[in-house]
C-alpha cells in the first residue's frame, strides 16, 4: 500500500486519507491477483474456500 498509494501523496485531511485506504483495501481485496493464491483475488479465494467447507 505504501509504494501504490501514499508514496509521495498529500492528503489535505486524515478522512481524505482514510477514504483513499479505504478503497484502495476493497480493490486490493476483490480485484488484485496474487500469486499464491493461484492467480485468484483474496475475496474469490476465500469464497471458493467457503464454497468447498459446505460441500465438505
């Protein structure tokens, strides 16, 4: 989060700053791929988790 989104960034208030964390954490979390994950974005990895706990 550091280098994407407050790396040489002003905020002119802490709420613009929280706001900005704040959705850049909701993309990170539904959107964003990683690796270990199998390519899959954290919220589609814990959904298919869940998915297999029922079918369990």
């Amino acid at each position: 989060m550091k280098t994407e989104l407050i790396h040489e960034r002003r905020f002119e208030t802490r709420d613009e700053a929280k706001g900005a964390i704040l959705r850049h954490l909701m993309w990170y979390n539904a959107h964003r791929l990683h690796s270990s994950l199998d390519y899959l974005s954290p919220m589609h990895f814990e959904s298919l988790q869940l998915t297999d706990r029922k079918a369990a």
